[in-house]
C-alpha cells in the first residue's frame, strides 16, 4: 500500500532515462475487473484505500486476510516491483476505475500485457497508470525470464516509448498518444484540457442546435 | 464513399480533434447511478466547479439497492451511504434523480429507453460497461470510468480515440427455442470475449432486422462482453414505433417530432460504407446457448459438450484449466442434465417486460422443481407494474419463482442477492467471472427461455423440447 494514487512516475524524468523496476507476473488471460477488484468493495465514497483489496479473492481463502492464499503471487515475497504483468486482454470486463484505483494505490505505476481491454487502459491513463502493450511473443519472454529470475528487471522509458528486458538488453517498442504521453510526462489530466478549451465547448453547442 | 452508422454519429460530435491525440467529443446524454459517480462528484468539488450541462444527466439508483422491502431504508450500511450520497450530489448539482422509490427507478440502461430518453444518433455514455446496450437506438452508447464521468459532469464531453469498425451480419430466421440473447453468445464463442476490442461493432442482417427493440438492447448490451467499445443497430420502423410516445421523446405528430424522426431515417449505414472487419453469421447455425467457464466467450450450444483439454491451444490451458476448476466441471462433459441450484432473471442484459413476458408465457401451467431457488428481478418500477398488470406476477407465483423489486441484484451481488459459495445458477445476466454472483459462485449464462427451462426442470435443460 501506498500514497502512489494519482501521481505520475514519468514527471520531470530527465530524458534518457527509463524507470527500471523488477516486475510481478499475474500469467493469467483474460483477467477482468471483477478479480482485480470485486464489486462488493465498491462501496467507497473516496478513491483512496483500493489497494488492499486488490486481487481480493484470488489473494486469500475465505475472504479472509488471515488466510492468504500461498500460491498467488502478491503473497509471494519472491516478487516485488512497480511493473505488474499479465496475461492477454488484461482488464476486461467491468468499466469500473477502481480496478486502476486498486492497482495504483498497491503500488504499481505500470502494467504491461499483450492485450488490454479499452475501457481500463484509458481508466489506467487517467491515473497516471502507464499501460504497455508488447507483443505476444514478448511478454511470454518476460514471463520466463521472471520465472527463471525472480529479480529480473524491466525498463520502461517512457519519452522514447521502449520496454526493455534489463539482463538480457532485449527491447521492444509501444504505442501511446502524443497527447497522453504528454499529460504523464507533466502530470496532467484531461479535465484541465477540458475546462481550457469551455469556449469552444459552447460554441459547437450553439452551432449544433 | 459512403459513411457507416458510427462515422455519421462520430463526425456530428467532435467538437475537435487534437493533433497526434485522441478527439474531444461532444456527449448528449449521460446516465449516473451510485456506485462510480461519487468521487467523480467529489473531484467536482475539489475543483471548485458546477456540472455543466445538468438537464443533459440523468440518476438513477440501481447497482447496489435491495431487491426486497425497498420501502425501508437499506440495511447494508456502506450501501445506504452511498445511495444517500447520490441524492445529496444530485440535489447538490441540478441532477434529476430517479431513486428508490420513484416510479421511474430501475437499472440505468432498462429506464433510458423506456422513458424515450434514449433517441438515436445520441451520444450516450455512463459509468458502466453495458452502457453500449443503448446502441439498439441507433446510437454511439459507451461505458466509462469514473474520471470520465467527472469530465462529462465538468465540461459534457470527453477524449476518445477513434476505434476501427466492424460489422456483423447475422442473416436468415432463427431457430425454434432460440431468442437473442442466444445469437449474442454465440457470436461471443465465436470470436472471443476480447474478439471486438479495439472496434466499434455495429450489428446488421436480416436477424437482427426482425428482432424487436427489446431483442436488440440484449445484444448490444453484451458488446462488452466481446471486448467492443459500443455495439448499435441502424435505426428503422422498430426503433421509431419504440419511442413514439415515450415520456421524454418528442410529442408524436408534432413538429418536433418530424423534424427528429426525419434525422432518424438517415441513422443506418450506407450501402457502399466500408468496415475494418466484417462477420458473416447463419441464423441457422445457432442453438440455445449457455456458458460453462468464467468469462462470456466460453459458451457452447447447450447439446454440446464442454471442450476436451486436446481441443484446447496449449497456450490457453493454464487459463481453460483454472476456469474449469473453479466451476468444479471436467473438460469433455456434456453440460445438459448438470444439476443446478439458482436461476436467476434479471439485469441489463434480460429484465424487460418482453423477457417476462417470455418466460411467463413458457412456465404457465408448470411448477419450478423443489430444490431450486428462482428469482426474477424485473429492470424498473414501470416493468413490475407492467408485469402486475398484465398477471404476469400471478404466473411467477403458481410457479415458486419469486418476483423481487428493481436492480442490478444478482447480476453483481453487490447487494444481499448473492449465490452461495460453490452452487450453480443458471443466469440471464451478462457476466460468469470468478465471484461475479458472490464469492465462490457459478454461473452458467443463457436466455430467459433456457433459465426458465433449467427453474422447471432443476438442471441444465434443452427448451426445444419442453416446447410445444
């Protein structure tokens, strides 16, 4: 747990540089929101305090915290790290940004799959959360090498849209907006795009009667 | 060149288009309820601002509200709150609230085209993944996160990158015992419940077509399901009789309602309009379907048999495997006969008064068997008067099922309706993750008529048989 929520990693990184963690692997398709974070804990009013139920069911026998569950991976103490990684169509399902909330506040500041869902990677960019699609291929390299070396290391350099596998120099290259890519290098959000931009707002409004 | 459904909604509502980035766009309608708006309210306020557009917003109360004694003040606490905390913000910002105990209350996605608040070629979003269920109208419907919903409350638009389009065609007349919740998780089994990410999918042919409005919204609902940023359907005669007289649609026969319906008629895709992908589906081909794993694309025609672990990729095993294991089921069974404890009608995906209707019209006569638990959770207030008017109530009751009042409920188990750990149910809603229906609980997905089918005969059944 942490106070990572809604804060930006990538601001002011000097140029050239990545942001090298070791990494946990989730290596599990199709992991949607209702595991990341079950409904029932979205009863809060605040966007704080997710992160201790994230992964909730999957983490302890009986809903209970006493009981956790020794072979899923965040009670692994063998693996750390700010780089979560899953398995293909990471985040789908349910619209619900909790699922980011949950993962931030954890204390991840990056998730990497082969494949995200839509409505969580822009919930993900909205928190300052860093999505990084690689290639099949790629992320199966990363599963194997975490496996073989639980302190393997990713590095994920932002500016120049690279990831790369740390012991082995490995690199792939990801997609991201110009637009976004800017709002997590300074750490804005697109309400303060929006509300700059009112006027025009109203004038579409009056023009589209 | 032509243009498709999608792009004459899409270009009518970007306000602009920011260069290398994604497009702001302009949202007509956007539905709230209690559970994903609160913060969104919150960072309001933080900031210091109004809700921009508040006549263009509509609440509603519905993901985490009982289903039984709703005149009482809710017993969970952190429910309570929440719903409380809705009607202090709605109050608070200018919102109209359809809350408990309001006529028009219901799932946000059941009261948005029943009251004609839906209309086509609206842009529509909501801080839910189903919301693509109001693309039935001929519209761009989206779910949204909460900081989403904060940037339509604070300027009523939003950034959004345009998605890749593809187009479904499901022609031909479909089969005995085969309605369209069926023809949607047929298409999910097909392509996979990531097969449209990334698209927009509008939904053509000749079988949707035919399909009333009702029909249409449980397709479209399930879009998400397939990973699709928002399904629709042209609009046509259907949609168009839907919403003539509807509370909040136009006056019939007014000016108003010309001048609309004349922009409606434009609302479909021209012929020579090109999609990204395209699907060609049989009618024909399809059977009562029902889901036998943890997420919608793992569905088979309920005759079929669950898949045997060498018809599975190598690299999907782990995945397969750890989902048949949490359903306590073996690769290779036929999954008609499975024993079943819970039935379960309701959500956004089949609570309207044609699915009560339907399944009313199929247990008439019957009675549910012993040991299973049915619940039907109508989708709004109007629908359970509806069905009490129509003795629909009366029917459910000589059959042991138990009509409860309106909500998501079961669906997501964020209120008491929950499955118990470890038991079966045969489900109408849209989702069978790990712990969607209560922790440990396993859901099997189908229509109205195949849950029906499994309330009468206590396990997994074929409806082609039980009918006439």
């Amino acid at each position: 747990m942490s106070d990572n929520n809604n804060k930006s990693v990538f601001q002011n990184t000097p140029s050239g540089n990545g942001f090298k963690s070791t990494v946990v692997p989730i290596a599990i398709e199709n992991v949607d929101t209702d595991q990341i974070i079950p409904a029932r804990f979205l009863k809060a009013t605040s966007r704080e305090g997710f992160g201790k139920n994230l992964f909730r069911d999957w983490r302890y026998e009986n809903d209970d915290e006493t009981q956790p569950k020794k072979d899923f991976v965040l009670n692994n103490p063998t693996y750390t790290g700010k780089i979560l990684v899953g398995g293909k169509n990471f985040g789908s399902g349910s619209s619900r940004e909790h699922a980011a909330w949950a993962i931030k506040d954890y204390g991840f500041d990056v998730v990497v799959s082969s494949f995200f869902a839509d409505i969580f990677k822009n919930n993900a960019l909205n928190n300052f959360l860093l999505p990084v699609t690689v290639s099949e291929g790629f992320l199966h390299k990363i599963f194997a090498a975490v496996e073989k070396d639980p302190k393997t290391e990713l590095e994920v350099n932002l500016p120049e849209q690279t990831i790369t596998l740390v012991s082995t120099g490995e690199k792939e290259s990801f997609d991201i907006n110009n637009y976004k890519k800017t709002c997590l290098l300074n750490g804005y959000d697109d309400i303060d795009y929006l509300l700059s931009m009112k006027q025009t707002i109203e004038e579409f409004e009056t023009a589209n009667k | 060149m032509g243009k498709t459904l999608f792009e004459k909604i899409w270009d009518k509502h970007v306000v602009k288009n920011i260069e290398g980035g994604p497009s702001v766009l302009y949202i007509d309608r956007h539905f709230i309820h209690e559970v994903t708006s609160p913060q969104a309210f919150g960072g309001l306020e933080k900031r210091g601002l109004k809700a921009f557009r508040p006549k263009q917003v509509v609440a509603t109360a519905d993901h985490n509200v009982p289903t039984l004694d709703q005149h009482l003040p809710i017993k969970e606490e952190l429910s309570r709150l929440q719903v409380q905390k809705l009607k202090e913000n709605c109050e608070k910002f200018g919102i109209e609230l359809y809350g408990l105990g309001h006529p028009f209350q219901g799932i946000v996605h059941v009261i948005g085209p029943e009251l004609g608040i839906t209309q086509p070629g609206m842009t529509i979003v909501c801080g839910d993944s189903h919301t693509s269920t109001h693309g039935a109208f001929g519209c761009m419907a989206f779910g949204i996160g909460t900081s989403e919903v904060e940037m339509v409350l604070a300027t009523q638009c939003l950034m959004q990158s345009k998605p890749k389009l593809m187009r479904i065609n499901v022609e031909g007349t479909l089969n005995k015992g085969v309605v369209s919740k069926d023809i949607v998780l047929y298409i999910i089994s097909k392509i996979s419940a990531s097969g449209a990410t990334g698209y927009a999918v509008e939904f053509a042919g000749s079988a949707i077509r035919n399909l009333s409005m009702e029909a249409r919204m449980t397709i479209c609902n399930m879009s998400i399901e397939m990973g699709a940023r928002c399904g629709m359907i042209g609009a046509d005669e259907t949609t168009f009789n839907y919403i003539k007289g509807r509370l909040f649609a136009p006056p019939a026969g007014g000016e108003e309602w010309d001048k609309a319906l004349a922009y409606w008629k434009t609302l479909h895709t021209d012929e020579d309009a090109v999609f990204d992908k395209e699907i060609n589906i049989k009618a024909e081909d399809i059977e009562p379907m029902i889901t036998y794993g943890t997420n919608p694309g793992m569905g088979i025609g309920v005759t079929g048999h669950v898949p045997a672990l060498n018809e599975i990729d190598e690299k999907e095993k782990p995945s397969f495997q750890k989902s048949l294991q949490y359903m306590g089921l073996q690769p290779g069974i036929n999954i008609k006969g499975k024993k079943v404890d819970y039935v379960f009608i309701g959500s956004c995906t089949n609570s309207r008064i044609e699915d009560l209707r339907m399944v009313a019209s199929f247990v008439k006569g019957k009675k549910k068997a012993d040991d299973v638990e049915v619940w039907i959770v109508p989708g709004s207030k109007q629908v359970e008067k509806q069905a009490m008017e129509e003795g629909i109530h009366k029917i459910f009751e000589e059959a042991g099922f138990m009509l409860r009042q309106p909500g998501c409920s079961a669906c997501l188990a964020m209120n008491e309706d929950k499955i118990p750990a470890g038991k079966y149910a045969v489900s109408t809603s849209n989702r069978n993750f790990e712990g969607r229906q209560g922790p440990g609980a396993r859901t099997f997905l189908a229509s109205p008529l195949t849950a029906a089918a499994a309330a009468i005969t206590g396990e997994v059944a074929d409806v082609r048989e039980m009918m006439p």
